[in-house]
C-alpha cells in the first residue's frame, strides 16, 4: 500500500487500460482507412508491449509493495520522456513539412525508445564509470561490478532503478531499431535518420536536465560565476573538499540545442544540396565532437593517454562520418 493505494492496481493503470484502449483504436484505424490487413498485427503487437510493461512495472514496484522501499519519483525519467515527447513531434512535422507520413513516426517510436533504453544499459554496463568498479577479493584489482566473481550478475544488470544509461549506446540501439523497422517496412533509412536527428539532438538537451536534478555529470572544481555546489555524498573520490564544478550538463545541453538548430538550418538552407543521410552524417559528426571536447571536463572517467574510452570511441565516429561525407559529396558518382 500507498497512502492507501494498492500497488496491484498499477497493473490496470498501467497496462492493461492503455491495452484496451490500443487495441481499439488501431482497429477503429484500420476500420477507417479500408485496411483492416495492414494494422491487425499492431493489436498482437502492442499486447507483447504491454506484457513487458507489466513485468518491468512489478519488478520495479516489487519492493514498494512489499514495504521495503519508498515510491519515489524520478525526474531523470520525467525529462528523458519529456525529450522522447519532444523528439516525436519535431520529427512527426519534419516528416510532414517532406510531404511523407508523418505516422511512420509515431509506428516506430516504440521500437526506436526501446532499442535505445536496451543500447543505453548495454553501454552503461560494459563501460562503468572508474567509480562503480569494485575490487576483486581474489586478485584485488578493480573490475566491472556486472561481472564480478567471472559471471554475470543478472538481477544487477536490468536493476535500473540504481541508474546507468549511456548516450552512445542510446543512440546506437536506438538507430538499429530504426534501421530494422525500416528495412522491415521498406522504407530508406537515410531519409528517416535526416528526419529523426534534429529531435535526437532536442531530446539529448532536455534530457541532460536530468543530470542537475540527481547532481551528476559535473566537471571539475571551478570558481566560475556559473558554478554548481554538489552534495557531498555526490562528490568524486578525491574531490571531497571541493564544493563548486562545472556544470557539465549545461554545457552539454546547450551545445546539443546548437547542434539541433545548425541541423534543422543545414536542411532548409541546403535543402538541394544536401543528399539522403548527410543530416544524419553531419550529427555523427557534431555531437562527437562536442562530446570528445567536453569529457577532458570530466572527473568520472578513466584515462588512457590522457582520452577516457568514450572519447575514444566518439573520435572514430566522427571521423569516419566526416570522411563519408566527404566521400558522397567529392568522389562518390552521381
């Protein structure tokens, strides 16, 4: 219980209200539109959803229900779906401003959410943060706390309620799903990747938000009049006696709303120069860059050489994208 509140009626709030009323209106829909055999898989398929929904829902209310835990609200959650909210429209009008079906948007935004919620844990839990890394009892070297003792700590890895979500691999996830559902539904990746990065970059700067509201992702200490205090209890080992960092979040927000208006200016500038996936290319561009340049801020990051392994990675991205853009656009045969 809840203030009174039963937790298993979650399971009607939750899942199987949203359930009905799917269901009804993909048939509705498809009575409409005269294609009833186009839409009847979406019902079978929005049921699976909701099947999950449920398990992840009783997992994550399992110890508010039996009295061990508090039901807390996160705005980590709130501003990430709040930013996927904010993707979908500006992607659903771009591809109506292309005269295309803007409800192709709304059909994978399921699938695309989901690739990157599996991408972003994925990421999170093969490359921990120095700080999460536990020592090993027998050799006594740190080493991923996922894979502690030679095997993999299953009940730890989709425990998301204790955070780790990567960017990389949210984008990465994300855009397979996109590219599977595309090839499934014979459509050209490339001029859906052109339409979904401008909101890609949005919802990354609503997102980032996040970080100010659980005081993570800060730079290093700084008496800067845009300064950030972070609790104690949230301060990097070795940083206890400082009190004020950068705000890396903030930079990171800011420079992914430059990066969405340089996208959505590149595409109504050059709308005819600019061939299917250069937008896409130009973002696998942009935000590596950003990221590579703003992680040397970062204090939770191991260094190699002086570049941690997400700037690493970012560094190659961006420069095979540069390179395949200019590849397209000097080379390639017209």
């Amino acid at each position: 219980m809840i203030d009174g509140f039963d937790i298993r009626w979650m399971w009607v709030l939750l899942v199987a209200i949203p359930m009905v009323f799917t269901i009804v209106a993909l048939l509705v829909r498809s009575l409409f539109e005269g294609n009833i055999k186009r839409n009847i898989g979406k019902p079978f398929i929005w049921v699976i959803a909701a099947v999950l929904l449920g398990l992840v829902t009783w997992y994550l209310l399992r110890p508010v229900y039996s009295g061990t835990q508090t039901l807390h609200i996160y705005f980590y959650g709130i501003l990430i779906m709040v930013g996927v909210i904010a993707a979908t429209v500006m992607a659903y009008f771009e591809a109506r401003h292309r005269k295309l079906n803007p409800e192709v948007i709304l059909d994978m935004l399921f699938w695309a959410v989901l690739g990157g919620i599996i991408g972003a844990r994925l990421w999170h839990i093969f490359t921990p943060p120095p700080s999460m890394l536990v020592a090993d009892p027998t050799t006594g070297n740190l080493i991923n706390p996922y894979f502690a003792g030679g095997y993999p700590h299953l009940i730890d890895i989709i425990n998301i309620r204790g955070g780790g979500l990567g960017i990389p691999g949210a984008v990465i996830g994300g855009g397979l799903a996109v590219w599977i559902y595309c090839r499934k539904n014979k459509l050209t990746f490339l001029t859906w990747a052109d339409i979904i990065v401008p909101g890609l970059a949005l919802a990354q700067a609503i997102g980032r938000w996040g970080n100010f509201f659980n005081q993570e992702l800060y730079g290093k200490p700084t008496n800067l009049p845009w300064k950030i205090y972070i609790d104690p209890l949230r301060r990097v080992n070795g940083y206890e006696n400082y009190d004020y960092f950068h705000p890396l979040f903030l930079y990171e927000s800011l420079y992914n709303f430059i990066c969405m208006a340089i996208l959505l200016w590149l595409g109504q500038r050059f709308s005819k120069r600019l061939k299917e996936g250069d937008l896409f290319l130009i973002y696998l561009i942009l935000y590596p860059i950003g990221r590579f340049l703003l992680d040397f801020l970062r204090l939770d990051a191991s260094q190699i050489a002086g570049i941690n392994a997400n700037q690493t990675f970012v560094a190659i991205v961006a420069l095979i994208s540069a390179g395949l853009l200019v590849y397209r656009h000097k080379f390639a045969k017209k």
